[in-house]
C-alpha cells in the first residue's frame, strides 16, 4: 500500500463497514474514502434516516479444553467452533479463537496430513526440541523453550468472520489448535461478538 493509499483509521473503520455490507474492500483506495455529503459527514450528535441504531449486540464466551497425548500434534476443531456459533445464535459478527497457553496455538490451514507433516518437522528445523540444552529457558528447570517459539512462529488466535450464522471461510480452510508441549490439558477460547 504506497503512502498516498494509507488510510487513517476512520478509513479502514469504513472499510471494514463496506466489507459487513458486501462492498468489494480490496476496491482502489478512492473508492473506500467516504464521500462528501455521506453519512460520515453529518454534524456530531445528529443522526441520519439511514444510520443503522442496533442494540441487539449480543456476545458469546465458552472455553474447549484438549488434551494431545504425545508432545506436538494438531486438530481439527472446527466443528467445535462451529458448534459455539450455533450455541451463541449469532448470525452476523466475529468469531475470536485463542489459545490460552503459551506453548500452544490456533491457526487456519487446510485438512491435509502431509501439511500437517510438512508442518511439524518445518517447525522442528526451525526450534528443534534436543538439544534441550540449548535454550536458556530451559536453565529454569523445563524442557519446553522450542514449544514457546513454534508458537510464537505459528499464532496466538485467530478471527473469522461470521455471515448467515456461518464461519465465512475461503476454500479449504479449516481451525486448527496446535500443540508442541503436549500430555496436559490445556484450553481455547472461543468468543463470538454480533447480532
């Protein structure tokens, strides 16, 4: 995005207000600018006919736990999410999944295994678990300092939008929680914001 196109964060908040109403959001920058005389433009304290007063903002919360029984693995729970959403009878809004632990992740892939295999062993070049000596946060009496990288490398969480009471995925995509210091129980978050 070149310097003329970088938007103040009242554009991207407009941006973001196209995209909810089925505008095209990667449309050139011009065309996301609000007009003169749009609704952005009234006096402050004053409403316009068309501006969309809602008090049906409703917010969901629920915590899925996991337990991976080796030291790295991944699954697929996206059919827990999309149970959430179900539950939340939220049909338009966003959906928020993070880990709660910092040795763990949630990410989107797609469902394949050789990915999941490319993954891990990607992920094992880049902070390999031996020698375990190697990291001075295993001076503190762990063993874990690569599992708190191969999350740092692959995510904390990750927001999907919610349209017609579904998750709005692009082909192939899928919710992943990942982990890579597993034998414990650890917890997601789910949390759903919309009408």
């Amino acid at each position: 995005m070149g310097a003329a196109c970088r938007p103040s964060v009242k554009t991207l908040c407009f941006e973001l207000a196209l995209a909810a109403d089925g505008v095209d959001p990667d449309s050139p920058c011009i065309a996301t600018t609000p007009a003169e005389g749009s609704l952005h433009d009234k006096p402050p304290g004053q409403s316009h006919p068309e501006d969309k007063q809602s008090n049906d903002m409703k917010s969901f919360r629920k915590e899925l736990w996991f337990e991976v029984p080796s030291r790295f693995g991944f699954v697929n729970i996206t059919d827990q999410v999309e149970a959430c959403l179900r539950e939340s009878r939220i049909a338009e809004g966003l959906v928020l999944v993070n880990a709660m632990h910092i040795t763990a992740s949630v990410f989107i892939n797609d469902d394949e295994s050789g990915l999941h295999k490319d993954y891990l062993s990607w992920l094992e070049r880049l902070a390999p678990h031996d020698p375990t000596s190697a990291y001075l946060h295993n001076r503190t009496g762990e063993d874990n300092a690569d599992a708190h990288m191969k999350r740092q490398v692959m995510g904390r969480e990750v927001v999907v939008a919610v349209t017609k009471s579904k998750l709005d995925f692009g082909p192939w995509e899928q919710i992943f929680y990942g982990e890579f210091d597993g034998r414990r129980k650890k917890r997601v978050l789910v949390k759903i914001l919309g009408e």
